[in-house]
C-alpha cells in the first residue's frame, strides 16, 4: 500500500496598517455634490497592500457611491459621499476578511444659491 502524505496549506498572517482620511469636505447637501473618503492599507514595513476588498457604509441619511471597492496598486481605496441632509456623517470603510473597520466624519452643509443680488 502506498504511503499517504497530507499536504498542510500554509498561510502567513500579514500585519496590516490602516488609514482613512478625508480628501472632500464640506460638499452642499443637494443629493449630488461629494464629499470623498480614501482608505489606505499597508504592510508593517509601509508597503502597499494591493487587492484587499473593502466595504463602505455611511450613517445620518448619507449614501456611499460605491458600497464596496478594491484597494489600487498604492494600497488605496476611495468612495464618494452625497447627502440631501445638512450635518455630519461618519463613513465606515470595513476591511474584509480582517475584521477590522476605520471611520471618519464629513460634513454637508447648507445649500448655497450661486446668485448674488447687489442693491444700490
């Protein structure tokens, strides 16, 4: 009979570093103009992590534009923020298959009419 051997599947558990910011703020709330937040994931030693799925969510009547994105060859993820509603909101990025997640808040202010009316 012939001898058995179980091949173990190795997997090497990485350390990774997350960073979100806010690259768009201050966005009027008219439903379409953006606020942007971008995620940025690295290894312990400062280097891209390219290719990880990352979820967004966005809370206080808020909408992502894209709920889930990848993250680019400089280990970077970007969503937009639209809002109808005036305040902050928190955007959450969710790093899947790390558990981990990072948030920021953004605001949307008031609508601003683009007209001005001088009287003299």
């Amino acid at each position: 009979m012939p001898e058995q051997t179980e091949l173990a599947e190795q997997t090497e558990q990485i350390d990774l570093k997350y960073a979100i910011s806010v690259m768009d703020d201050n966005a009027p709330a008219n439903g379409f103009s953006e606020n942007s937040v971008l995620i940025r994931v690295c290894d312990p030693d400062d280097r891209p992590h390219a290719g990880l799925p990352i979820a967004f969510s966005a809370d206080n009547g808020a909408m992502v534009l894209a709920r889930d994105a990848v993250t680019n060859h400089f280990g970077v993820a970007r969503v937009g923020v639209v809002s109808s509603r005036v305040g902050r909101c928190t955007v959450t990025a969710y790093l899947d298959g790390e558990g981990g997640r990072r948030s920021a808040a953004v605001t949307f202010t008031q609508r601003r009419s683009g007209l001005t009316i001088s009287l003299r």
